[in-house]
C-alpha cells in the first residue's frame, strides 16, 4: 500500500527473525491518521525512495535505511554469492546441516551482526516494532533501553568442579533473564531482548558468553578440565569484565611499567612489512616492544588496559590482574618512535644493518630514558647468533710518507679494539658480521660500507694499509668529511689547486709559439710529471695537443732525458706526427717504428729520442717492446684502449716507463669503462679493479644516474685530466686555424696507385721525349685525376675493389670525433663519386647529414635544414656546387677532403663557414694521402704560392705552366 507524502507519516523499524540470517530490521513508512495513530497503511522505505520522504526524516533516519539495506536477503546474496543463485538455492547449500560452509556462515554472520549493532545505537527514541508473523511491521512496540546494562561473572570452585554462571544489572537492579522468553537479538556486540525492552551492554560484552545462559542457571566445569578452562577461558574474561569469584583468589597489582626492548633475527620470508631498503641480506631483525610490571612481562602489542596472569598453586589458583599504565606506555612508545624506530602493535622490522646502526646510534640515550634492550631468542633460525649491540667507534688516520700514504685506523666494538685493516675483506664483500673475539657478532655500520669501500679498493698491503698518491682526492674527500685525520706535505697540497701550477720556460730547441692555453698546458704536463703522475691531455679537436707534446718532449731531451719517449697512435697519424715534429722540434731525433721492413731492435732506440709506433705495431711486437725501460708513454687518440679487455690495451699496459701520457677529444666514447681503461694506464689502480669500477661506478652513473657517484668519480680523476672546450679559450684562438692531416693508404689501395702511377707515367715521359710538352696535357690531367680519385679511394676508379681506403678510415674517425662534440662540419670534395661514398659510410654509422652538389634542386632548405636543426651535424658539399654563395655559419669545422692547385677554391669553401655571423674560431682540416700525388701537389703548391696565387686561374693553365722537373716529380 503507497504513503502519502502529502498526508502525515511516520518512518518505524521492525524487527524480525530470518530462518538463516538470524535477526533483522526493516524500515517501513506508515500513514498516520487525524488522531496521530499508526494505520495499517505502510510501505518499505529503502536508500532508493528515502528522499521522498526526506520531510520527517533526520539525519540518523537516513543512516540507519542504508545500514538496513545492506542486510536484507537480496544485499547478502549479491556479496557473498559468487554465480548468480536463487536464495533458496545458496542458502540451502551454505546453510545445510550436514555439508554447509562453515567458514561462509561465519563471514556473514560477523558482517550482519557488525552492521545489527550500528543500527541497534541509532535506534534511540525511535519507533521500534516486533513484525508480525503476517508481515505487519506494527505488531508490537519494543524500546530500547536508555542506559547499559552491566554482567558480572560468577565462578564459584567447589571440591568437585566449578560452576559457572552471569547476572545483569540494569540501574541497579537486578535483571531476571534466564527462563524469560529473553533474546539476544546481536552477538557482535551483545543485545538482549527482555519484556519488550532491548538492553546493551557496558564493554561489549560477547552475546555467545550469554546465550547459554537464557534457558540454564549454570555451566558446571569438572575438575578433569579446570586448569585448561580456567587459562583460556577465565584468565581472559578477567580481562574485560568483572568477575566474582569463590574457591580460587583474584589479586589486582599495580606497578610502574619497565620498558623492555628485545630483538631476534627472523628469516626474510617470515618478515612483516619493512621499512628501508633491504641490501639482499637473508635476514631481518625483529624488534618487540614489552614492559614489565613487577615480575610480570606484557607485550606492548597486547592493547589491553588490564593483563591477566594465571599461578597455579597446591590446592587452587591466584589470577594475578595487572592494571597497567597505558598512558605511560604510549610515552615509551612516543621515545621509540621520536628516534626513527615507527613501532605499531609493538612490533617493527628492519634490514640487518639499519637495525644495528640504529643501535648503535641510540642505545646509550635508551638506556638514560629507563629501556632495557636485550636479544631475544631468534625466530625461525636453527642456531641464533648472539650480536653485539655496544657502542662502535672508529678513528683513521692518514699520513704522506715519500711516494704513498700510510692508513692507520682502530675500530672499537665496546671493550675490543681491532685494526681497521681487518674490515678490509668484509668492506669490500659487502659481508657486514664481524665476530669478536669472545664470539659475538657485531654488525659494521652501513655507511662504511659507502664512506670506506674506495679506501680499501685502492689500497694495498696486507698487514698495513697504503695508497698511491695519485688517490690524494680520495684522501681529501674522507678528510672533508671529517672521516679522517689527514697529515699531508706542503708540495701535494698544490695538487688540489691548479692556479698554484708552476711557469715553466719553453725549451730552447722549440720552434714557434704557444698560444696561452697552451703555454698553461705545457706547465701542467710538467706539474704531474713532478708528482709521478701519469696524465691526460684531453681538449677538443683542434687545440694544439700535438704542439704541447711536442714541447714537452724537447723539455725532456734538453735535460738529460736518459731514454727514448714512446708515442703510440693510430697509424694515420704517423706522418702528422713527423711533419708537426719537424716544424716545431725540429732538433728531436724521430724514429718511425711503423712498417713491414721496421728493424726489430730495441737497441735502435737509444740513437733516437721518440719512438713513434702504431697501436698495431705495439700489439705484434709486445714482447720485445716491453724489454725496453722509456722515458715517456704516451698514447695518441687514447681511446683506442678504451676496451680494456683487448689485445691492444693489454700490451699497452705491459710497456714499461718512467712516465705516461695520453692524448684524447673523447675520453669516453662509449662507456664509463672507457675511462677505467685509460686511467688505469696512466695511474694504475687509480679507479680499482675492473669488477670493483663496474659495481661501484659503471652501473650507479649509466643505469642508475647516480650524481653523487658521478661527482665522485669526478673527483678522483679531476686531477689527471686537462680538457678545455673550444669555446673555453675562444679568445686565445685566431678566428680561422688550418691543420694538414696525413692519411696513410691501406696496402690494397698502395698496389692500385702504384698500378696506375706507373702506367701513366711511362706513357707521358714517353710522350714528352718524343713529342715534347704541347700534346700531353690532356693525357697528364686524367693520369694525375686518376691517381688523385685512387689516393681518395680506389672506388672511384674500379667498382670491383673490395680493399679499404686510408683517407676514408681518417675521415670518418674525425667527423665522429667532431660530431660527438656536438660541433657541425662541411665536408667539401671535388669528386661527387668521393662525397657517395661518404654518404654510404655515414648512413652505416647512422649520422645524420644533408647533401649538395650540381643536381640538388633545393638548394635552400638543405642550408636552412643544416643552419637550424640540431640533429644535422654533417653537410656533404661538392666543392663547385657549394664554392660560393651560401652561408653556413653553424659549422666550426670544414674538412677539405681533396685539395687541387688553387688555394683559392678552397679558401671560398672555408669561407661558408668562416664569415659574417661566424660566432666561433673555424677549424679547417686538409686531408692529404701520404706518398701520393696530393702530397707532391701540396708541395709543389708551397714552391709555386706566388705563380698560384697571382696569375692562376684554372687547373689548364697550371699543368701548362709544369716543366719536366715538375711533371718528373708529380709521378715520382
């Protein structure tokens, strides 16, 4: 029957009983008539239809419609039945006698009768009815008792057993329940129905502690089963309720608590939750909060206002009720927790080394504030270790002696002092139980773990710790942290600050200038080698390496160097080598140790001041090499050893030296471990060994980013290296720099010049005899472009060739070496076959590049794709289509990959990049083919610079103006 809203109404709850479910409510709006009663006009009131009848509903009303709609039928059906079911069907299975589900029963049950009790406190003066058993829901009016009702439990022991029974007070009056009809309508906690009025009950009294007792005066306990009885079942109810008692004594106590902090090694499956990080440790420490009151020990996870202890004694039991302080436990709890250790139900797990490190670093102030900490037994380990949890200290100090540092430390576990290098092992293996010598196990602080494992990496001996003094930056970093006593000589201390670096006069015998960045260069390969220390010259591209070596090396021979340096490069550099050597020191005595035919002779050395040798050279000739003491080292393009695996870069470290010495743009190509391989050379363990660099270094800054790691290893290598940008002394250098780079031919590309040279020049010094010089121009022009395309790359002139090209190896390490910077380079040629193949070499690579010769229709948007895209390091550019009229000032470097008689093509190609809008000094690289006709042309060019310059203005005119000598020359 429909309410109307219009009309008076009056929203009731009405309780019933469900055949499984047990007690319910459901609310119900009813009409109310002019009198004010109740009709039997009423309807169901749910969460769905409340708001049209929000006018006389308040705020509880509407609780308690949503608390009631999750216990109706429907509602348990849908949460606790996984495939849709009819209720006779679930309930007949999960409720059947025999076969039903135990554990379904009571999981319904505890979230029926959680949300019985929510609803019985709301019920309050409110309209509560009986529902008929015709489904009237106004039967009968019952209400629900304003204040709670108290139990107390009586045990009365005789000689033959125990009875056990309750009674209720309700306002001080005694309740008579038992054989009344009483119901307890909620278990969780108990509601008893009496006469109409519903009671509740003072400490949440358990309903199934009652419901014996509705139908029953007492429960007898024999004496067979009293003390298990008494221990589980009356020591609890002491807890919580008040309890008479007859035939045994209940003793309440009151002390101060004691705080006891105990703690024992679980295994890391049994582990809770943990708080840090776990270092892989196979096992956790448990800490359990516990107090004492008098000789009674309560864990703190116990949140118990009241603790019952049961005594058995010779003829009954004494049931000692602790009442404890709950407050002044919180406040030991506030301690523990102020001091980093969060205990939540008494209990807290950390990693191994956090928990004794927090030990260590609080156990003294635990111990003013009244804690006794203790270990306890461990759980889930066949044999406890017994740990040591006094105070650790540690002093270290560091002395310089002549060419090492002495390390001297003493560890303090409490009362036993133990060296420092005894943790050596155990630092480095990361193993952070030590046993002391009366057996116990005192774990290492984990942050030595961080602050010391570089000090034992690079340290040697066995009985006393030294290290090298190139490691003066780890000693700085441990005493700037205050993590040791450091005594250091006035001279090392020079080291930390490079301003304090000595000027050193230029030796006699070298030829030329020295830019100031050079000059300040040269000092400082002076500065290392006073300390013993091996170097890296690391700047860019283009800034005068070679210069600074080379008048570094002079130093050597004019005071009295007592051996031959060794410089160890890429083969094609050998020739730049000798050519800078010549001009700039040229009273050196060089020898080239390069060849098939090279005499294998260390002896040889001592008519010589530099060696100059390939990477190659050194890896076949090891064994003899290493025979043979040098004065310097030094590695060109050191990254060839970044692989410290390689051949190369083990025969490289066998060499033997009084110093060493590399030279590289790009100390890391690839790798960090490029730079472990490079340093090792110069500074051996320096960075450790490799395992200890990979773990340590490697990983935490390529995977992990690590800045902290990386600063450190910044440190440690920061005074070994010396790198300047280009853009770093900018204003020292001139705004255009040429270089010459020598490229030396593989041995196929050797027999197909030699091949071709000889054909042609049979047949126009014939020619000449017989004919004089009128009539072979034309044949001397494609002879020597021939030669010329071959000293390029003989693919040019056969497509068959499978060999390799020289220049095209030299070509392409510099561009990467130029494009890894991060600068742009025009590479200009005059063949556009050359620039085909460099864009083959260049797509192999994956550099990206744009393109132009007399065939590309977009001129423009190639420049303006160079100019302004950041990714486009490479302009490929034919020497006639990109001579003139474009302007590429992105570029700072131009490669001229083949030169030809005028200097003035070549100088309009420079000056796409070097013009108006030019920010940046221009680098320009002329790449000529050792032995080959470039190299006759070049100097025939520096014979003939005025005739060039002056009065040449095609490549007709040159050829014509050759004599004999010169065309004699060109083919020699």
């Amino acid at each position: 029957m429909k309410v109307y809203t219009t009309q008076p109404f009056q929203v009731i709850y009405s309780l019933f009983e469900h055949e499984y479910l047990g007690y319910l409510f459901e609310s119900f709006v009813v009409q109310v008539n002019s009198k004010g009663q109740l009709t039997l006009q009423h309807q169901n009131i749910s969460a769905k239809n409340a708001d049209e009848f929000a006018a006389r509903l308040d705020a509880n009303d509407f609780k308690l419609i949503q608390l009631i709609d999750q216990i109706q039928q429907d509602a348990v059906l849908k949460r606790f039945s996984p495939k849709k079911k009819s209720p006779v069907d679930f309930f007949l299975k999960v409720y059947d006698p025999e076969k039903g589900d135990k554990t379904l029963q009571d999981s319904i049950s505890h979230y029926i009768q959680g949300r019985m009790g929510k609803i019985l406190d709301l019920l309050c003066n409110k309209m509560t009815f009986i529902m008929g058993k015709d489904g009237e829901p106004t039967w009968k009016r019952i209400n629900i008792a304003t204040e709670k009702a108290t139990v107390l439990f009586h045990f009365m022991r005789n000689a033959d057993n125990t009875h056990y029974f309750p009674t209720i007070k309700y306002n001080g009056q005694k309740l008579d329940f038992q054989y009344r009809n009483a119901a307890l309508i909620c278990y969780e906690p108990a509601w008893l129905m009496l006469n109409d009025v519903v009671y509740s009950f003072e400490k949440d009294v358990d309903g199934k502690k009652l419901q014996p007792f509705l139908n029953k005066k007492f429960i007898v306990v024999p004496r067979s089963v009293e003390e298990n009885y008494y221990r589980k079942f009356v020591a609890p109810l002491l807890e919580s309720f008040d309890v008479h008692a007859k035939g045994f004594d209940i003793q309440s106590e009151k002390y101060e608590p004691t705080p006891f902090l105990h703690f024992s090694e679980i295994a890391t499956t049994e582990a809770p939750a943990v708080k840090g990080n776990s270092n892989g440790a196979a096992s956790k420490i448990l800490f359990t909060l516990s107090f004492k009151y008098g000789e009674h020990l309560v864990q703190a996870q116990e949140a118990k206002r009241i603790s019952v202890s049961m005594e058995k004694t010779p003829e009954s039991y004494v049931f000692h009720r602790l009442i404890r302080n709950v407050n002044h436990e919180k406040d030991f709890a506030k301690e523990l927790n102020k001091r980093g250790l969060e205990v939540k139900n008494g209990q807290v797990v950390l990693d191994k080394s956090d928990a004794f490190g927090w030990l260590n670093s609080n156990l003294q102030e635990l111990e003013q504030l009244g804690f006794a900490v203790k270990q306890a037994d461990s759980v889930g380990k066949s044999s406890g270790k017994n740990y040591f949890i006094g105070e650790i200290t540690l002093d270290v100090d560091i002395s310089e002696k002549n060419d090492w540092f002495d390390i001297y430390g003493t560890v303090r576990f409490g009362e036993f002092e133990v060296p420092f290098i005894k943790l050596k092992n155990y630092i480095l293996t990361k193993n952070n139980e030590f046993q002391l010598p009366n057996g116990q196990i005192a774990i290492i602080p984990e942050e030595w773990f961080t602050q010391y494992i570089e000090l034992f990496a690079f340290s040697e001996g066995e009985h006393q710790l030294t290290l090298k003094k190139h490691h003066m930056a780890l000693v700085n970093d441990l005493q700037n942290g205050n993590l040791a006593t450091v005594t250091m000589s006035r001279k090392l201390e020079q080291l930390r600050e490079f301003e304090m670096i000595e000027d050193k006069p230029l030796p006699a015998g070298f030829q030329g200038e020295l830019r100031p960045y050079q000059k300040a260069g040269y000092n400082w390969l002076h500065f290392v080698q006073n300390y013993k220390f091996g170097g890296c010259l690391a700047d860019d591209m283009g800034l005068g390496k070679t210069v600074q070596t080379l008048a570094m090396l002079q130093h050597r021979k004019e005071n009295g160097a007592e051996s031959a340096s060794l410089l160890v490069m890429p083969t094609s550099l050998v020739y730049n080598w000798i050519n800078e050597a010549q001009k700039f020191t040229p009273d050196l005595r060089v020898l080239n140790y390069t060849g098939t035919y090279r005499s294998k002779d260390v002896s040889l050395f001592a008519d010589y001041d530099v060696v100059l040798t390939s990477y190659g050279i050194v890896r076949l000739d090891a064994e003899m090499l290493k025979s043979y003491y040098f004065d310097y080292i030094i590695l060109d393009e050191s990254q060839a050893i970044k692989n410290p695996d390689s051949n190369t870069s083990k025969s490289v470290r066998e060499l033997k030296s009084r110093h060493r010495l590399i030279l590289t743009g790009t100390p890391v190509e690839n790798s960090t471990m490029d730079l472990w391989s490079q340093m090792s050379f110069i500074n051996p363990g320096l960075l450790g060994n490799q395992h200890f660099f990979r773990n340590e270094f490697l990983k935490p800054i390529e995977k992990e980013k690590d800045e902290q790691k990386t600063r450190k290893l910044h440190a440690l290598i920061k005074p070994f290296i010396l790198r300047r940008h280009k853009s770093q002394v900018a204003r020292e250098l001139p705004e255009k720099i040429e270089h010459t780079t020598y490229c030396k031919m593989t041995e196929e590309q050797e027999h197909a010049y030699e091949e071709t040279k000889s054909y042609y020049r049979n047949k126009i010094l014939t020619s000449l005899e017989e004919n004089g010089p009128g009539n072979m121009q034309f044949m001397l022009l494609q002879g020597l472009t021939k030669l010329r395309q071959i000293a390029n790359h003989p693919l040019m002139t056969d497509s068959g060739y499978e060999g390799e090209s020289g220049k095209l190896k030299e070509v392409m390490r510099m561009t990467k070496n130029v494009v890894g910077k991060g600068h742009k380079v025009l590479i200009f040629s005059q063949f556009v076959k050359h620039l085909e193949l460099i864009r083959k070499a260049l797509d192999e690579k994956e550099i990206a590049y744009t393109y132009l010769d007399g065939n590309t229709k977009n001129r423009q948007a190639q420049v303006e794709r160079f100019q302004n895209d950041e990714s486009i390091q490479v302009f490929l550019i034919s020497l006639k289509a990109g001579g003139v009229g474009l302007n590429l000032t992105a570029a700072d470097y131009v490669f001229i990959l083949d030169p030809w008689w005028n200097p003035a093509v070549e100088a309009q190609a420079v000056d796409r990049a070097h013009r108006i809008g030019q920010q940046n000094t221009v680098f320009t690289y002329k790449f000529i083919t050792k032995d080959t006709v470039e190299e006759k042309i070049l100097a025939l060019q520096n014979r003939k610079i005025q005739l060039v310059t002056d009065l040449i203005s095609t490549d007709e005119t040159i050829i014509k103006s050759l004599t004999k000598e010169d065309i004699d020359n060109l083919l020699s």
